[in-house]
C-alpha cells in the first residue's frame, strides 16, 4: 500500500486551469488502483484499462473534475 504523492508547480496550481482542479481533486484508492493494473497484468491494454474504470467510476471521475 502505497499513499498517493501529488507533486504540481504553484504556478499550475494557481492557474485555476481544469488541469489544476484535476491535480487538485484527483484521489483514488489502492483498490482503484489494484484494479486497473490488474486489467493491464491480465493483457488489457493500459487506455482500456483506464477507460474500464473511468466508465465504472463516473462519480468519482466527475469530482476530480469538479462537476
């Protein structure tokens, strides 16, 4: 188990730019993240993967996103 490190410029971070709403609110889980590497271990393609759990994950996704 690893904690989440999010490293972003105080220039981004004051940009009030989408990205930096997304650095800002991007938080997942070590499940989140165990099950999109255990999708890429099993051949899935790391877009796939990703796109998997985006399409699973609406809500959260919609948080990072500040929607």
């Amino acid at each position: 188990e690893t904690a989440l490190k999010k490293l972003a410029s105080n220039k981004l971070m004051d940009s009030n730019s989408v990205f930096a709403t997304i650095v800002k609110n991007f938080n997942w889980t070590n499940a989140d993240q165990n099950s999109v590497s255990a999708d890429i271990e099993s051949g899935m393609k790391p877009e796939e993967a990703a796109q998997k759990w985006i399409d699973a994950n609406p809500d959260k996704v919609k948080a990072w996103i500040g929607s």
